[in-house]
C-alpha cells in the first residue's frame, strides 16, 4: 500500500522554516506499521497543491497533506483541493461554534478572518482541532482512496494525528493479521557492536520474519525489532527479551525516551541529589537535565567554571593541580567533581572538562580530548575522550558520555 | 525556471533522521535568487529513484538529488540515476586516487568497498569532495537540463555545495540582470510592529519592486528584502539602509547571525566579562553563550542555582528575600544578579528566575512568569515577562530576552 505525505508552505521551499512534519509522520506512520513511500513538499500555490495531490493520488491510496488550512490569503489548501476532487464547500455550524468557543475561552474577540476555517468540503469528515481552530479533514477518493488534511502548526498536527487520525487509519486499512514494532535506544556503543552482539541471538526469530534494524546518530544507536501478520506480538515480545537480555546494559529506554530522561527517574527513584561542575560543555549538561519535568528534585545546583579562577573559587581545585596537569587533565576533573559534591552535600557529583574547539588542541592533548568525573560517596571515577567533532556535536556526545557514566553508577549501585 | 530537489535515504521514510538538506539547499539557492519548485523524499529504491528523478527532469531544468553515494550496499543513486541517463560508468583515477589518501591521511587502511565510490557515469563532472570520500557529479539532460548529485552526510554536502556547486549553478543559469537578497534577524518584537514599523518606510521601493518578507519564529523575527534584475544591488542597499535607520535597535545582526554571537561579539569588542546565575533556564544561557567560539575570553562563571539553598549559599539572596517574596520575584532576581556579579567580579552578571512548568504555576504568578535581572556597575535592572510556552520553548525565549536585555544594555552604553 503506497502511503504519501505533502507538506505545503511557501516558507519551506524559500528554506525559512525546518521541516519537522515529515520525520515526525513518517515516525508514527512506520512505528504502526504503514510504510511512507514518497514525501513532497510545496509551496502555497494552487496550481503546485492541485498536481502534487493529484499526482499522490495517482499512486498512492493514503494521502496526508499538511498546512493551509489557516485563516490566512495564502492558506488555500482546503479550497483547492475540494476543486481538484469537485467538491463545494459549506459551512459547518459545529466547527464555527468551535472557533467561537476557542476565542471566548481565551477572552479575546473572534476575528471574522476565522471563521473560514469552518468552510468544509462536503462529505468530509471533520476532525475537531483541540489545540487550535483550523480542524482536521478526512476525505476519500476513487475506490477506497483516504485523503486526509492537517492544520501546520505541530502543536495542533501532533496530538490530532496521535490521537484522532491514527485511529481512522487502522480502521480504513487495517494491517492484514497485525503489526508489532519495539524500537530500544542505546548510547555507549556503536552500531557495528550492537549489530555484532545482536546478530547471532536474534538469527533464528529473523527467520521467522522478524524485521531487525539499527538507526545510528552521533552518540545514539536505536535498536528496532518489528513484525507483521500472525503472531507479530509474539515475535516482537521474544525479540525483546533476547536484546534486554544480550545488550540490556546499553539499554536507557524505549520509543522516544531521552538518556536525560531516564537519568533523572532512576535519581528520583533512589531519591538522590546531583550537583554539576561544567567546564567544556558549558551548561549543556545542565539543559539537557532541567529539560525534564521534575528535575528539581535530583538537580541541586551547576557550575560553570568556564576560567580557571572559577574551578579554583568555586570548586576548590587546587592551583598547583592546574599548575602540574593543566584544566584539561584528569587530575583537575577529580577534584573538580569532588569539591562540587563536598562543597553542595550532594549525593553525585559530575564533573566535565575538555578541548571544545575549533582552536586549543596540543600534539598531547588534541582538539576533542576530555575527562568526565563522577564523585559519589566511594570516590571519584573518571573516563578520558577524544570527540573529535564540530563544537555543538562535542557538546552532545560529551553530554552523553556524562550522563551514561552517572547512569551506569546508579543501576550498578542496585543491581 | 524549475528547481527540484530530491532527498534519497529509506531512514527519511521510516521517520528516522530528521530532513535538514531541505531547508539548507533551499535557503541557500533562495539567497541567491534561485527558487525551489518542489522537494521530493524517497526510499533507497531503485524503481522509486528512478521515477522520482524522471518525473523531476520532465518539469525542472535544475534537478539536485541528495545520498546514496556512498560504499555500502543501499547507496544505489549512482547507479540508477547513470541506467536512466543511458551512461556507463568507467572509474575515474582522480577520485581513486582522492580516497586513498583520506585513508592514508587518517592513517587506516582504505576498505576496498570505497573504491566503487570512485565509479563515475560517462560524462559527468567530477567535484572533489573535501571533507569525505563520495565525489559530487554534475550532469547534462535535454537541452540545458542539470543533475547534480551530492553526498549524504551535512558535512560533506555543505561545504560542496557553497564552495563549488553555487558556482556551477550560477554558470548554467545566469539570472538575467543580476539579484541581490540581505536577510536581517531581530528579536524583541513582534512580526506585527516589525511590519508597521518597515511597510510605509519601504512603500516606495516595493513600488519599484522590492521584495519584502518576514518570517516569524518564536522569538525572533527576520526581515528580507529582495531584488532582481538591473539595479537589484542598488535596490537593496537602499532598503538596508531604511530598516537599519528604521528598526536597527531591534537587530543584532544579518543571515545565519545568531544572538549570541551578536553578544559575545560585543563583549569581546568591549573587552567586557559576564557571570550567569541561572535558575529556570538551568544552564542553557551558558549553553548559547559557550556555543560561540571565543566565548571563554567573555564568560567568568556560571551558576544554576535550582534550588533554593544553592541561591542562598552560591549568590548571597537573603533568607528574608525568599521567603517574603518567593524565588521567582523581583526581589530575588536582583538579589541574585547582584549577588553573581559581586562574587565573581564579572563587568556583568545575567540572572533569570521563573516557572518553567508544566507545573508550580499560581493565580498571581502563573506558569511561564519570568523575572531577568542584568547587574552592571551602575546597578540592577530587571524585566519581567510571562513566557506561556512549552519547557523547551520557554528556555529558548527567555534567554532569547535576557541575551537582548544584555545587547541593549551593551549598546546603549556605548551610544
């Protein structure tokens, strides 16, 4: 079964705004077991809307467009498609009470430029916006043919396609005997590793049908085990226990779980505190923790001791170890992560400093090179790198390593 | 002239990496005065390739397609798009000869799967890839028809493209009488006033035929302005001139500027020192600022100071202070600004406060209320906002004011 996806809006293809819908789609769509075959983006012009729709509709019998729907002069997807598909429109009541409601709730005056909005194809389906007032549209075509029309904004887009259209899309094109998809996250190992760990022990649920995949970003490795038709839940359950069992201790999460996430909860789980000393990484360590909701609860305080005269005012590094080793050294990253826990009482203490770049690298310690210090009530462990990458990567896979090295402390610690 | 742009790679239609070819080759080629018609995304299919790069060569003169390229088995681009060209391959020394070296220069042994990058379809140009293995190939179709292919990886394919691909484009398709384009970046106001404040200002040279648009993202807004045909430069000077005069107190810079390099620029300039006490934010001030290269001449210290101990204890605020006036006040936002600038004998010391959320949010200080305090030698200022965003989208904004409360102060000093 073809899937495609057309995003609309002028502002993609002049390249002013990231393109978010397609991966995010794509996701969700393969994640239940409907393959995307083509994307294509557009701008807002009628005659480009009318082709690529009439094009995707050509081949495909899924076909989801996105943006235009606004209350706006250059919103015309609605229009135009009802023209290509020779529909008149009218007004429905429901979706201009919809409006109206929207603006009350919000105590402003409901422009009368909104009320557009409510002009809907006839016999289309109409999927109620709440996150906004542009609502969703389900249309068909020849035989058995779905087109279905988002509202741009990914706020709106999202949780109406989690929750209203997915659902309508199973019903239309239910997957013959089912569908199952796990994908697990790993950090620590590469794709290469995790592919030779993995390889062996799944060999015989692969003949079996099991699809086995790995997606590797700078920093991540994402395991992906799905199957389709009779006992796919069956499949993919085994499957999982063989990779939690194989590469368990590589293993944060699942599906869209962040390593920042996982951390916090294993820390609020333990009911433990964390104190941060930032060199290199410049606050980053500290962003990605107060990222997740609840962090309050693990995250006492951070420094960033950016000079060195903070690494000595703040964190008490002794002068002749800056002296001796220098602030890129791993006897400075040890006293960096114990005088942060001393210094807050703390349960943890994580302590970063590296050669961020682009300029400050040496023969003996290159650009990239860093030391990670985690300070528990045991003492203090370290990890020495080379990430040699452009600085915002740097930051990230630094990031990763930090926090994998807490991580890994904490299930050790329990287990 | 049609442009099409066609991104390879079935990880874009699983939803596993996140498109950013899109925006960069379309911003690109707008700024230069070349307009993307349609972008397309597909499989590593051959028969999904193949149609995909027909069907684009049917409508546009300028056709670049993106992956596939490289040595493993799904990089099947060249092949397919040669097979469809009716071209054989023959391998081209200079290329054998370039990946040898990338090898021998890393010091590892060349795998002999990297030689087929070298195979390169009769009559193709060859472009070196400088930072990678895969060369870029330029190709003739019809009459004056243009395929490009470049590699996958955003490293590679940008430097190739800005450095020698503009170059070929601008050669085969000349824009008659010239095009000029300044894209200025502003933050502190909104597209609306951005739009008053520019649209009777620039009346007349719109008339003569000036382009002008504005691009609204959360927090900031840019402003381009541009031109085509005889006098295009000259247009365009003219309306930099105006939105300078116009709105230059809202601008911090030009293109692919981002705010903080605007505001690391500055202290640099003035050989000024910072110092962060960051609570909501927690670290993603130090984050921005430390992404800018030579942000370490400018930033002393930081501190996130999330709990309320770690104010007391890292900044100086009163006891008094926090329980009268809770953490996220005036008060406290001085207190702590202050507090940060004294202990560390930075010039300047940036301080925010606030309620992220999605929960701590009250009837008098709802979720999102953000205090920012800037201390200076002459004292404390402060500005209070409600930032009603996402977690994400709250640090972003906030920062965003506390980084332009910062350049407004630097500024306004020196004026």
């Amino acid at each position: 079964m073809n899937i495609e996806i057309i995003n609309t809006g002028s502002e993609l293809l002049l390249g002013r705004v990231l393109n978010t819908h397609q991966q995010w789609l794509c996701r969700r769509l393969a994640d239940n077991g409907y393959e995307t075959t083509r994307q294509v983006a557009i701008s807002d012009n009628g005659e480009a809307i009318q082709a690529a729709v009439r094009e995707a509709m050509d081949r495909a019998r899924l076909v989801i467009v996105t943006g235009g729907l606004g209350p706006t002069s250059d919103d015309i997807t609605r229009d135009k498609i009802a023209e290509l598909l020779g529909c008149e429109l009218h007004e429905d009541p429901g979706v201009v009470e919809h409006v109206r409601s929207f603006f009350t709730r919000r105590k402003r005056p409901m422009p009368a430029s909104t009320r557009i909005q409510a002009m809907v194809p006839d016999g289309a389906e109409v999927i109620v916006n709440d996150h906004g007032t542009a609502p969703g549209l389900v249309m068909s075509f020849r035989d058995g043919g779905c087109l279905i029309m988002l509202p741009g904004p990914p706020r709106e887009l999202r949780p109406m396609f989690a929750e209203k259209i997915l659902p309508v899309i199973k019903e239309r094109f239910p997957l013959g005997g089912g569908f199952a998809c796990v994908t697990f996250k790993s950090t620590g190992v590469g794709e290469s590793q995790m592919e030779e760990l993995l390889q062996e022990p799944l060999g015989e649920l692969v003949g079996r049908g099991l699809d086995l995949g790995f997606c590797a970003r700078t920093g991540e490795v994402d395991v992906r085990v799905a199957a389709r038709g009779e006992g796919a839940a069956e499949l993919v359950g085994q499957a999982g226990e063989i990779v939690r069992r194989v590469a368990g201790r590589h293993l944060y999460g699942a599906e869209d779980d962040q390593l920042e996430e996982a951390v916090v909860a294993l820390m609020i789980k333990k009911g433990a505190t964390l104190a941060l000393a930032e060199s290199c990484t410049g606050g980053y360590l500290g962003h990605r923790i107060t990222n997740v909701s609840g962090a309050s609860a693990v995250l006492m305080c951070g420094m960033i001791t950016y000079s060195n005269e903070s690494k000595l005012r703040l964190l008490g590094v002794r002068a002749e170890t800056l002296a001796e080793h220098g602030a890129v050294s791993e006897a400075t990253v040890i006293e960096m992560a114990r005088g942060a826990r001393e210094r807050t009482g703390a349960d943890y203490a994580l302590a970063v400093t590296g050669i961020a770049g682009p300029t400050g690298g040496t023969e003996a310690k290159p650009l990239g090179t860093v030391f990670i210090g985690l300070a528990t009530a045991g003492g203090v462990g370290t990890v020495h790198r080379i990430n040699s990458f452009d600085r915002e990567t740097f930051k990230f896979v630094t990031a990763q390593q930090a926090l994998e090295l807490l991580r890994q402390e904490i299930v050790g610690s329990e287990g």
